[in-house]
C-alpha cells in the first residue's frame, strides 16, 4: 500500500517546500542586515566620542596671554614675550602662494576631501600599529588640524584623534573651503608667541603678511611640522632645507612654475634682526618672573621700560662669544657677563654664549667658587681693621690647624707690603690677615657689599671657598667704583599697560642709598687694585688711558676662573669655565676672563664717557686722635686666630 501523505493546516493538501533565495536577494539581504547594524555601531561610535566634545559655539572667541614688550634705556625693543594675536587677514589680499604653500606641505587634496583623507588616515594607521610605544602618527588634513586649535588639545591618544575626525567633518559641513583655509591662517601657531599668519610675519619678517615673499611663505609653511624645530631663528639650516621640500612640492602641485622656485632660492631670507639675533634672552628670562611679582599676572598687553643699554649688550655678547670659542683648547666651555653703573643699574646682561642652546643662566643662577675674587673682602675688612696698603707682611709658609696653603707659583716673597700682595695675588698673606681680622667679619664686611650667598667661615674662604654667583660679585664690587655706596642690582624702570597706565615705577620704589665703605679704606682699596691691572695679574684686561681697577680669580684645580673690575660708577664682572664644574687647561682669571673683560670695555668705555673712580684720590687726613685710635686698632685684631676643620679647597688654589 502507497505511503498516505499527511494533510496540511486546514484539511488541504501537503506544504511545497520555500524556494531558496537567489544569490542577489542573499547579496541584498545580508547588506541590509550589515548596513543597520553598521549605522548602529556607527551612532554608538560617535556618541561616546562626541559625549565631551568642546563648545563649538565660541569658534571666533580668541582668548590668549598677554603680551610683554621689553624696552632697553633708549626706548628700543629687546624682545615680546607671551602670546601676540594679529587682526585675521583677508585670504583674498594675501599672495596667492601663501595659502598654496600650506596646501602643498600640508594637504595637497585639500579641495577634494570631506574634512580627512582616508588614505592618509590608513598610511598613519599602519605606522602606529607598527610602532607601538610612541606618539601616534600624523596625516592629519588641514581641516583636522585646524579642528585640534580650536578645540581640542595638543594630546596624541585615539580618542582625541576620533573626535578630531567628528569636528572636522562637522567644519567641512558648515564651512567653505576658502573660509576654512582663512580660519587656519589666521589661528595656526607658529612659535615665538605668535597665532596666526599675520602675527607670525609681523615677529619673523616685521612686515604685513600680504608683503610676504615665496621664500618667507615657504619657511613659515615649513614649520608648521615643528614651530620650534624649524624655526628660521633657532634652525636657520633644517628651517632652509624645510622650505625647499615645500617649494618642491608646490612646483609638484603646479602652484608655481620651476623658474618661480629657482628664483625664490636666489632670494634672501631676512629675519626681524629683534628676533635673529636673540639679544638679551637671558636678561629678559630674568625679568619675567620679576615682572609678575611687582604687578601680578598681566591681564593687558604691558610695556617695560629697563635699564639695558643694547649697544653695550651687543658688545658684551660678541666678547663672551669670541673670546670662549678662542679658548675651547683649553677647555673652556662657557662664560657670563654683567655690568652695572654705579646705581646699580644694569648695562649688559650675558647668562651664556648660545641661548638657543642652553637657557641655563648663569649670572644669576650659577653658583661658582669665587677664588681669589674674594680676597678684596679681605682686604677691606684689614683696611677698615687699621691696615694700610704700606703695612708690611711676611710671604712664607702657614699652617692653621691641619692645613697650609701654598702660593701658585710654590715660591715666596719674603718681606712685602699689602699692596704687593694684593696685586700679586699672595694666598699665603691673604689666608694670615683673614685669620688675623676674623673670618666673620670678612664674611659680614662681604654680605655688607652686596654678597647674598651663605659664606662658610672656615681659613680657606680667604682663598675664595665661597660659592657665589656673578650677579652678586658685580653688585659687591659696585661700592669699590661709586664712592662706597651700597648698589643693589636692578633692571625694571617702569611698567606700564600698553595704553600707557603706569603699574610701576622705580624711581617711587626705589631704596635709598647708604654708604658702606668709608675712608681711608675706599681709597686704599682703589690704590691697591689698580695696580692689579696696571702691573700685576689682571694687566691683561688693562685699558689704555683709562682709571681702572679689579681684580681676578681662579679656583682649585681651574675649575672656575673671574675678572671682576670697575671703572668711575661702572663696574663688569665676567666667569668663564664648564657647567659641569670639571677643570679647565689652566686657565686663570688673568687670562680668557681678562682679556673679555677688555675686548668688551674697549668697546664699552667711549660710549659710557666715565671719570676717574670717586673715592680714589688720597683722602683729608682724619683729625690726630682718630689716627691714634686706628692704630690701637691694628694692633689687636678683632676676631682670635681660628684653628679651622680641613678645608674644601685644594690648598694649590690659584691666585689669579
């Protein structure tokens, strides 16, 4: 019997099997399923990315730091610090291969892409996948970066890189290509403080950035891969081979023509001599935190007026410069430079020979060993104690405690005066009549003079164990050149708003001066370190036809090595050495910082047009009963002989 078929749903007969779907419905079928669940992944994509995006209705809201201009005595620009802003430039009045030289360095597909370019996407992708450890890769549109100024910050992760892609298409959906492009120039940094490419042609080529060269737009196109690293001020070489890729590709694009790049290569590049050469960087340093302290944080532009006179800083940076290159075989590697009027004022100001390379100051913050630099504290205090420079002293051999210091040259003199062992820089004399008037009150005659550093009061500081910086040598040395007058260094004359409100003024907040060396004591000191320079072993830094004193200093094993002298109400202190602290070839005080000191007060002392140093010509003879008593003075020193622990310094401390 035939198999009975069961009947379907409804009595009727049995169901004919679904006829499968075809290879097309299978295509569009599972395309829809893609496709949905695709848009789903997509909104819940953007939608944790986009959850913190930034406000973007502040789009023209440009908020910045104010700008500080530094003025020098005359009324010249030193330099501007902090954020400078230009009003936005009009695309349509710029040369047409300025915006085009972006484009050609930056985003060649500029005017064909929706905001990013997948392929540039997919190249970086690659690289970061490759390289895991570090920053991620750009390939970043025009578009996409003008989206990370103006909203998000400079931070390399994949969630800033996901939302950087959100707020560019957004921008490309609202914005025009061109309004783009002008949104990008006018707020792109370029380093130096300067937003936007009008601010940045104003600081690199002081001129409108509708006056822009091909060369100067090319440079400025450049460093948009590294304002710092391709600055044609800090980078003048890796500035200039940036801008010829850039000139390359824009004749790639067909932005220019061969003959218009060959022609922007015979073109020189002239940067703002204010930035070019860098002048006073370690001086302005120093004022920006003094600045914010005697105004507060500025919330306008501000002018201040300061005391420098850039000739004379000019001529101080050329000296350093030269004078430690002539040296390096000797194992100098860097010096520091500064000079004061008698006021205190500051005239010049070199915290190193290469601010691009090393920001390191070292006038103000270098503490160094002050050698035989130190003696004239000594020396004053034996002045003011009853001394004169005729005293005679004995140049032999001493020992206190378990230490004996030994002169340079090994040998001694004998029978000298205090001048003679001044001027010869005799430690032997210096360390006895240190111990004779008392360490302390060497010590306190020095924090008298200007020296603010903690001074140790063990025998050697006679010798110069004392670390102190040459802001501090320069301001203690002061009152030897303006009549014995305490001189406390200072820079800032007046700060005002850029609309012309005074915040400071140091002729109101100014000290009063006090007297901190009298005489006779001004005046034998004077005595016996001119003939440091006229004879003995500052020669070197002698001057010609001028009054000049100081004195030099070299420490243990040449590691540190000064010049500090002065003129009538002028006085320049200079260090060289390494800022390692390791030794030198023998270099001493009489030697490279001298012959700086010269080469720079050669051209420092016709401009200044000085007298003779007041204080130096023989004083009144103080009444008889006065005399009487500065000799029962010099007979009993103020301080018992010290018997001192070992001591920091190698007792072959230089004299120079």
């Amino acid at each position: 019997m035939a198999n009975a078929q069961s009947p379907g749903p409804g009595g009727h007969g049995p169901r004919a099997p679904r006829p499968g779907r075809s290879p097309l419905q299978k295509f569009i079928y599972w395309s829809l399923v893609v496709g949905v669940w695709g848009v789903i992944f997509l909104v819940a994509f953007f939608a944790v990315f986009a959850i913190d995006l930034p406000d973007t209705s502040k789009l023209y809201q440009v908020k910045r730091q104010p700008s500080v201009t530094y003025l020098d005595r005359s009324g010249a620009v030193i330099s501007v610090r902090g954020s400078q802003y230009a009003p936005p430039v009009d695309l349509d009045k710029l040369p047409p291969y300025v915006p085009e030289a972006f484009i050609a360095i930056e985003d060649r597909w500029f005017y064909y892409h929706f905001g990013f370019n997948p392929w540039g996407m997919a190249r970086s992708a690659f690289y970061d996948l490759t390289h895991h450890g570090g920053p991620l890769r750009g390939g970043s549109t025009i578009t996409q970066q003008l989206a990370r100024n103006l909203f998000l910050t400079p931070s390399q992760t994949f969630r800033r890189k996901i939302q950087e892609l959100i707020l560019a298409v957004w921008l490309e959906a609202k914005f025009s290509k061109k309004q783009i492009l002008e949104l990008y120039l006018n707020r792109v940094y370029f380093g130096a403080g300067a937003y936007g490419i009008e601010a940045a042609s104003e600081r690199y080529f002081n001129k409108p950035a509708s006056q822009l060269t091909l060369g100067e737009a090319a440079l400025l196109a450049g460093m948009m891969k590294g304002p710092s690293r391709y600055s044609p001020v800090a980078a003048t070489d890796r500035a200039a081979r940036r801008a010829t890729i850039v000139l390359d590709e824009m004749v790639r694009i067909h932005a220019i023509t061969p003959q218009q790049r060959d022609a922007a290569f015979q073109q020189k590049v002239r940067v703002n001599p204010v930035l070019a050469n860098q002048r006073a960087q370690y001086f302005t340093d120093w004022l920006d935190d003094q600045v914010r302290q005697l105004v507060g944080e500025p919330t306008e532009d501000l002018v201040v007026e300061t005391t420098l006179d850039l000739p004379l800083q000019t001529a101080a940076e050329q000296s350093l410069q030269k004078d430690v290159a002539g040296a390096v075989k000797q194992g100098v590697e860097q010096g520091a430079l500064i000079s004061l009027d008698g006021e205190g004022r500051i005239r010049a100001y070199v915290g190193g020979t290469n601010y691009l390379q090393t920001q390191f100051d070292r006038v103000s913050m270098a503490r160094r060993q002050a050698g035989s630099a130190f003696k004239p504290f000594v020396y004053l205090t034996a002045m003011e104690s009853g001394r004169t420079p005729d005293t005679p002293v004995v140049d032999e051999p001493i020992t206190i405690g378990n230490w004996t210091p030994r002169n340079y040259t090994g040998r001694y003199l004998g029978p000298i005066t205090l001048e003679t062992a001044l001027k010869e820089s005799i430690n032997t004399v210096a360390v006895r009549l240190a111990n004779e008037v008392g360490t302390s009150n060497v010590a306190a005659t020095a924090r008298r003079l200007g020296i603010t550093s903690p001074i140790q009061l063990d025998p050697s500081m006679a010798l110069g164990a004392v670390e102190v910086s040459p802001l501090e040598m320069a301001q203690a040395y002061d009152p030897f050149a303006n009549g014995g007058y305490f001189a406390k260094a200072w820079a800032i004359e007046r700060i005002r708003t850029a609309s012309g409100k005074v915040l400071y003024d140091h002729s109101v907040a100014g000290d009063p001066r006090r007297q901190v060396i009298g005489q006779p004591a001004l005046y034998y000191m004077i005595k016996m370190m001119r003939q440091v320079v006229a004879s003995g072993t500052g020669v070197r830094a002698n001057v010609p036809g001028y009054d000049l004193a100081g004195k030099t200093g070299t420490t243990s094993d040449y590691r540190d090595a000064w010049f500090v002298g002065y003129t009538g109400g002028f006085v320049t202190a200079v260090w060289v050495g390494k800022d390692d602290n390791t030794p030198m070839r023998r270099v001493t005080g009489g030697t490279v910082p001298a012959a700086i000191w010269h080469d720079y007060m050669t051209e420092a002392l016709p401009r200044l047009k000085v007298q003779a140093i007041p204080g130096g010509e023989p004083p009144t003879p103080p009444p008889t009963d006065v005399i009487g008593n500065l000799i029962n003075g010099a007979q009993q020193p103020t301080q018992a002989p010290v018997q001192a622990p070992q001591p920091q310094t190698d007792p072959n401390t230089p004299p120079y």
